[in-house]
C-alpha cells in the first residue's frame, strides 16, 4: 500500500488511534528502560544536556522539566550549532548527554553527541530508529518502540519519546505512576469524538495565525501543538510559555488571533490563571485544554509530570481536522521530507 | 515631557538612534567589566546556565552561544518554572548563573536568582538598573549603562546586554574587539536611511505574518527581531533556526509568507545558504540581512561574535518604520508595560 492510494489523512489518524498500543508497549519492555535508567543513574551526572530538532526538540524540552523537577540537576537544551558550526568542544566529564530523534539519522545530531562523547559526556540516544548511526553512537541507545512511522508530522513517536524519557529519568519510581497511561490515553481520544472535534474545529477554519500557550510541562505541549497546526494546516502557530507571552507578544493578540492554552490539572495550570485572565480582558478567543471547560483529558490518578502525554492528543486530532477542513493531506505536508539533513 | 506630547515612535526613534553612544559609554567604563569578568574567570565554573524573560531572554541566548564556543562550557538557558512553579532546588556547585533584565524587577527571575545562589550557583545580574532587587539579590551585578529606556519596546538595553555579556564573558581578548562597535553601529545605522528604509518596509504593509530565520550567533537577532516586529506591528512574527525551520515550519510558507534571513558574514550565515535555497524553491519573499544585497551592516573588521550588535539595528528600524506605516504608535504598544510581573 503506497500513501497514494489511500484517503487523505488515513496515516495520520492511523497513528494517532495507535498511541495507546504503542505506549501499553513501551510499559511491557519496562525492564530495558529499568535497565538503561540504573545505568543513567549510576554515573552521577551533575548536569544534563539535551540536543533535538523538531519534534523531538519538544521532547527534549520535557525531558528537561524532568531532570530540573525530578533529578534535581540544571538541565540545558543544546544548540548542535555551537559544536557542529562553530566547533565548541566543551568539557563535558559530569554531563549526561541526551540526544532524541525519530529517525536517529540527522547529520548534526550524530556529530553533537560523537563531539560529546568525546569530551567525557555520558551519552543516551533516545530513538525510534535502534539500527540508526545516532544509536550507534552513542553509549545508552532507547528505542522507543513506535514502529515505524509513515505520516511526515510525527505523532506516536512523540509520546513515545515522553514516555521513554520519563522512564529513563524517573527511573524506579516510574513505573507505577505510568501504568494507567494507556487506558487514559484511550480515555483521552475518546473523549474528543468526531463530533465535538469538528465544533472545536469549525471557527478556526479559516484562521490565518494561532499562538498556542502553557506553562511548566505543558509548554513541550504548546511547543509541540503549535508546530503539528504548522506542518498540518500551515497555519501560522506561536507557541509561548504564559510568562513570556506577556512580555510582548501579547501586543499581537486580538479577537483575530485564536488562542489554544494548554491548562491540566498541576502547578503550571495553575500558574495559567493570570494568563487566561488577561486573554480574556482582550476578548481573545481561548480554546483550553484542560478542566473545567476545555478539551477533555483523562487525568485522574495520573501525575502531573506525565500528563503531556495526553494533552497532546486532543491537539494532534484537531491540526489533523484542521488540515483537512482546509482542503490539505496532513499525511503529506508540503515542502518536508521525513529525515532532515541539517549540518 | 510625557509620552502622549510627542510623535508617534519619537521615543523609539530617539533610543535606537541612541546605541552608538551607550556602545560607547559601557567600552569608557570597560576596567569594570573586566574586574567583574575576572571574578568570573576565577571561579572556574563549570556549567553556565542563564535565565531572563523577552528581550533579555533573547541576550541570554546569545550569551549561550559565546559560553559555549568561547568558553567551551556548557551552557543552557534555565526554565524559571522550574524553581519557581516547581520549586526545584538543584545543586549548583560549578555553575555560574547570569539572569538578564532591563528592569531587574521580575518575580521569577529574582526568585530563580535567589535560589540558585542558595545551592551553590556564582550568581551574576546583567541589568539596566543596578538598584534593583535583582541586582541586590546577585554576587556580581553588573550595569548596562544604557539609561533610562522609555519606550516599552526595548532597543538600546538590548544592545547593551550584548555588549555588556561579551565583555563579562570574553574577558580579557574582549576589548581590542569591541572598540570599533560604536562606529560600527553608527554607520550601520547611516548605512539604511529613511527611503531605503520605507523601501523595504511598503511590501510589508499588509503582511498579516512573516519568518525570521537565521542560524548561530545570529539565531537570537532573530528572535529579537520577531518580538520587535510583534510588540510594535502586531504581525505575527515567528523565528525559527535555519535548522528548526527545516524541521516542519518550512510547510507553512509560501509567497504570502515574507522571510527575514539573517545572513551576516561568518559560519552562522554561511550555514544559511541551504536554507536560503529552499526558500528561493519556494518562492518565498526573502528580506536578507547582511551582503550581497541584504540590509547593509558595517561589519568589517568585527568579529562573528559581535555582529549580533550590529545585526538587530536595521531591524529595529523597520519594526519602528513598519508600525508607523501601519499606523500603530511604536512607543505604546498594546496591552504591554514596561515590567511584567510574572512568577
């Protein structure tokens, strides 16, 4: 079966409906991530780098929520320019390194972590792609176990990328919490029907610019939101986290420009509410995700470090919706291949 | 004089032309740099993370950059949530932690500020007013003399961030590289006047959104450029690496799409050309900053690293001309003040 002969969007959903499984999966291969998570732990790291592109970047920027909230250690994003352009080999004895991508074949990627690994790093590649040059470089390679992913806008490997994460970096306290994941994750998806996703969908049809905005964990949702709308419906979405949203961006937000606030039950919900009223002083129009109105998650007995793994889904299924009310295959965005090759 | 008895952008204009003289100002108090900077060098950090909000969050992605290449430490840009909301408390032994603000006045940043003192962090405030609590808060305050900022976009407490984060961070080789940069800002300045300027700015007009794009050092003039163009025009102005913007975003241009690449002299534009390729594939409307037929900058004889100085000045100018044209007061923007109160 090639994409050709299917109807659009039939990957995407596809692999949207399979997030469940392929987390239910992740859970059942706990021991390797048990495993991998000692080895992490052992070393003793005192500070964490993380280097991704796209999506994965989203991923990553959780990932350092949680070594920052969970591991207690300053955690950094890493531009791979500095060490691919400009050639910076900083010394790196005491850095875990993590690298996170689908494909674990983007040039830049491989060569940050080569670099890293070099300068005494503890490198991790937290991949989909096990047989991939970026796993082979490094000392810890995950596969995430999404199987392989068709659609060009990356859905289940991104959960499976949090998931994966949270379970290297929790380590044993993990698994407990993240057992109910599967079950909420169908809960979730559930709880957006066809139905109520085409309402949510219908004022944005003709939308021209979005801004997606959260705080705490959930900005790797609002991150990741705002590039699913770009690279499904071409939408110009801006993600900012609430406290940077109103340090002047806000200047740009009138009843124009629709506004998605990712607003979970946790401390950076919470930390929304001055936000939200503000937005509402400027009469924007504001789709939340989260209670008590919003876009519906199954959140019960899940903790607030995990919960972007469902926030995600109901936004997935709407850049999905949204792609196709506006007449585009979000399975085949224009102008994107699947593997990046950025030096 | 007040604000509502001058002309629309007055104060903007005043400030931005301003530059060459704070330029100047901070190289004449140059022996206080370079003692705070040694205080710095002799703590032998390790790891250097950096926390700000806006347009100091864009200095201290630049200040990302020259730690890691110029230093060769690692170095990450801290979420303050994760102190502040999540109330973290890693241990930071080794770490030299600058926090940027024009206002020294943010919550999150005095408390983040405070926290990282408390484990163990070389605590360093990089701010425009050195009575601050933010300054009281810090071991090294350090003030960026570029007096009173009035208009709510900032323009010269950005410029002087830049400048003042390279001479604490490159140290002693900082000064012989610097000296030419008021000149250089001053001609660079000259270098697009008023009908080049309403040139550039007529096709833009009516843009409703717009890319800023550029890779390295030159990655936070993009960001800085895009708020500038948010906070003033209300267009929706998103930056993206050269990199990233591969990654996805590339989906949503198109002709009704305008980019802004930055492309000055140096590795971070010459990493550009591929990007500028596709772009050119695309059709897209592509406003080049620097040569061969960019915004001209005065760059000769100053290295890569500062060019960031230079780089945000003809932006500046089109984010204040743009606004105008669109008739908008640059100086007053909408729904913003100039000390955001987020925690």
């Amino acid at each position: 079966v090639t994409s050709q002969s299917i109807a659009p969007g039939a990957l995407m959903a596809a692999e949207v409906a399979e997030q469940p499984a392929v987390l239910a999966q992740i859970l059942a291969a706990s021991d390797e991530f048990t495993a991998a998570a000692e080895r992490i732990a052992a070393a003793k790291s005192r500070f964490v780098l993380i280097a991704a592109r796209g999506t994965s970047d989203h991923a990553g920027l959780y990932a350092k929520y949680l070594a920052e909230v969970l591991l207690q250690l300053p955690a950094g994003l890493v531009s791979p320019s500095s060490l691919t352009i400009y050639g910076a080999r900083p010394e790196m004895h005491d850095v875990l390194f993590i690298t996170v991508s689908q494909s674990g074949r983007s040039p830049d990627l491989v060569d940050s972590l080569s670099a890293a690994r070099s300068r005494g790093a503890l490198t991790v590649a937290v991949t989909n792609a096990i047989d991939s040059p970026l796993a082979a470089a490094a000392e810890i390679a995950v596969d995430v176990r999404a199987g392989t992913e068709r659609a060009v806008a990356a859905t289940k490997s991104y959960t499976a990328q949090l998931l994966s994460l949270y379970l290297l970096i929790a380590g044993v306290r993990a698994a407990g919490a993240a057992a109910r994941l599967p079950e909420a994750a169908a809960r979730t998806l559930a709880l957006t029907p066809d139905d109520r996703l085409a309402a949510v969908a219908a004022p944005l049809q003709y939308a021209e610019r979005l801004v997606v905005t959260a705080r705490g964990y959930a900005y790797a949702t609002a991150r990741e939101a705002a590039l699913k709308l770009m690279e499904t419906s071409y939408l110009s979405a801006m993600a900012f986290s609430g406290a940077d949203l109103l340090h002047g961006p806000l200047a740009m937000i009138d009843r124009s420009v629709p506004v998605i606030a990712v607003t979970s039950p946790g401390r950076g919900g919470d930390a929304m509410a001055p936000v939200l009223e503000r937005l509402h002083e400027l009469g924007a129009h504001v789709l939340q995700v989260g209670p008590p109105d919003g876009l519906p998650i199954a959140s019960e007995g899940i903790p607030e470090e995990l919960l972007p793994v469902l926030e995600i889904l109901p936004l997935q299924r709407l850049a999905w919706r949204l792609a196709l009310d506006r007449g585009v295959d979000p399975d085949r965005p224009r102008g994107l291949s699947k593997v990046t090759q950025t030096l």
